[in-house]
C-alpha cells in the first residue's frame, strides 16, 4: 500500500517535469504528506495541469465523504471492476508526483519506518484516479486515490503492497484522454525495477502526519 509520501521537489521543477504550464503558488516542501492532505495532482483534458485534490478518492455517488478515508489506495487488479473505481478509471485518470514514499518495517513487536526513492533522487509519478463530489451544500470536493499493485522484490520483506511508479512512457499513456480501454492501462500497473530503488531507515518522528520537516528522511546513523 501507500499511506505516506514525500514531495520535496519545488514546484517549478514538478511543472517542467510533468510538462505543464505553471499556475499554482509555490508550495512548500512536503516531507510526511498523509490521507486527507492537499495533494498536488496532474491530470489532461487536453493539456497537461496541475490541480490540488485531497487525498482518499470519495465516489461521486457517496452520500459521507468519510468513505475518502478507506480510498487512499486501489488494488491495480480489481480497478476496472470495483465501483468506486471502474469508471474513474477510463475517464479520470492523473498522475500523482512524489520523490518518496515511507512503509513501515516489522521487526521484532515494533515497526521501523523506511524511506523508499530512486537511486537518481529525481521526482516520479504515481498512477492515480480523481473524482469530483459535490456536497449537499453543492461544495465541490476533488479527491484522488494512489493505485498500489504487488511488490517488487526490494519490498517485498517489507510490505506485499507499493504504489505503481510508472514511466515517462507509461505516463503518456495513462494521462491520454483518448485512452478508456482497460486493456491498455491494466498492463501499466506493474511493479517499478527494484534496481532502479534504494531504502533506508529513517526516524519514527514520521509517525506523527503533523511532523514534517527534513528531519523525516534523515537516515538513521
């Protein structure tokens, strides 16, 4: 699964990055970005944007936004069937950027936190879904959701989970609005090249959502 990342990258270089026209303020760096935070998003409706969403995906249909806390992630094997998902993910597809991700270790009766990234530091993108929910008050809500999918073999001893970091390539794909077939975005959902990670130990001050400063991913000495 994915239930902590980082994106410390400024904004500039997300926007050159992803290749969208820079519009929002600059934000500052986030080191311990958790459920229901503020997430910066790109997504396509003919260009390329960037938008903030919440993060925990609430369907259109939900009558209790609550429901958003459960969505954080989506399995890549069941999205094209589950409701919540199935049609978000032919119409409402985005990318997630990031340039980290924490899980937590077993060891012993305690979990050690680790820092997973590439071995470049460069930023990536998680694939992501979005959707609009309107409230009785006719507020809308744009919520997104990280799709996870089996681990690689780095991860595996750590967690059976990890979010799908796809490719310059795969990006294209997945942010075309022309493609709705499931046929081609299924294969995109895959586990990212265990040699192209690294992980390290980093401090339990990530367990705290409210901690975010560079202390986060630290290595422990």
């Amino acid at each position: 699964m994915c239930g902590r990342f980082t994106l410390t990258t400024n904004l500039g270089a997300i926007a050159k990055r992803f290749g969208v026209a820079r519009f929002l303020e600059e934000v500052s760096p986030r080191y311990n970005i958790a459920p229901t935070h503020t997430v910066i998003v790109v997504n396509d409706d003919g260009s390329r944007h960037l938008t903030p969403m919440q993060w925990g995906l609430i369907p259109s249909w939900a009558k209790d936004p609550a429901i958003g806390n459960r969505m954080i992630n989506a399995r890549g094997e069941t999205v094209a069937t589950k409701p919540a998902f199935r049609v978000a993910l032919r119409k409402r597809r985005c990318l997630i950027p990031a340039d980290g991700f924490y899980e937590w270790q077993p060891v012993g009766r305690r979990k050690q936190p680790v820092y997973i990234t590439l071995k470049t530091r460069e930023p990536f993108s998680f694939a992501g879904l979005w959707e609009t929910w309107t409230s009785p008050e006719g507020e809308e809500v744009k919520t997104c959701t990280i799709i996870t999918t089996e681990a690689n073999e780095l991860l595996k001893p750590i967690h059976d989970r990890m979010p799908v970091i796809l490719t310059r390539e795969a990006e294209a794909v997945w942010l075309d609005p022309t493609s709705q077939d499931p046929a081609w975005l299924l294969p995109l959902l895959k586990p990212y090249p265990s040699e192209e990670m690294e992980i390290y130990q980093v401090s339990t001050r990530v367990n705290n959502p409210d901690r975010d400063g560079p202390e986060c991913i630290k290595p422990l000495a």
